[in-house]
C-alpha cells in the first residue's frame, strides 16, 4: 500500500470511532492512515448477490485540506463507460440503485480486465443515472 500513498506515508493507528461504555471509551481497533498520492484509479463493487458490477474510473488529486483519519483522498475526473460523471450524478446512482457504501479500488485503468472478468461470469453493469431535482426510483 506505501506505493498509493502521498509520498509514501502511511502509519496504523487506532481506530476514530468509540464505544462508550458504561465505565470508558473503548476504540475499535485499528485503521490504516493514508493520504492517496496522485494517480488514476478504478472503483468497482459487484452488487446484487453479484448479478451486475458498477465501476467507474476516476484519478487522485493532491488532497488541498487535511481530510479524516484512515484511508483517504480526492477523487474526481470520473467517467462510467467513457462518459463523465460528476459527484451529484454519483451520488444520485448511489441512492437511486440502493448500493452498498464501501468501493474497492486499485490504482490504474483495469476496466478492460474488469470487462472481461464480467463476460466471463456473464454478468453486466449498472449505468450511471444522471441527477434530477426530484425523487427518482430504480427500475
């Protein structure tokens, strides 16, 4: 993981959040803290018991504000299928195709190999569903 990491920085530390018990905090274990360096990216999750995949490409910006602690960074300049995507538009597919709140990620351009994994399982991908100022329901 260092090579992801803004100048090869990364440190174990104990975890942010806290239980509160009775007599003490409790932390919850521990969480690796990491600033992503610059780089192209690929975000991809299976969802639906692994019956499609949403991936999108993005890249890493210099972080320009210190963000929370743990694995972290701006990601932008997304595209799903070649066509960009901005954050509302993310953030709209997101809640609008019910998905799960964690996106395995690895550095580079693997849509190509993503793609063929999906033929191979004979699986297919979620569009992005552009952004509406009104409730919008998945079909």
């Amino acid at each position: 993981m260092r090579e992801y990491a803004l100048d090869g920085k990364i440190a174990l530390d104990a975890h942010y959040n806290k239980v509160k018990l009775p007599d003490r905090e409790v932390r919850m274990g521990m969480v690796r803290d990491m600033v992503y360096g610059p780089m192209c990216a690929t975000l991809m999750r299976f969802t639906r018991e692994c019956g499609t995949i949403f991936m999108a490409l993005g890249s890493f910006k210099h972080p320009e504000k210190e963000g929370f602690h743990g694995s972290r960074g701006w990601f932008g300049d997304l595209t799903v299928d070649g066509r960009s995507l901005d954050v509302r538009d993310l953030v709209n597919t997101i809640m609008v195709q019910h998905f799960q709140h964690h996106y395995p990620l690895a550095p580079g351009d693997l849509t190509g190999a993503v793609r063929e994994l999906a033929a191979w399982l004979g699986i297919g991908f979620l569009d992005a569903v552009p952004y509406k100022p009104y409730l919008q329901r998945s079909t």
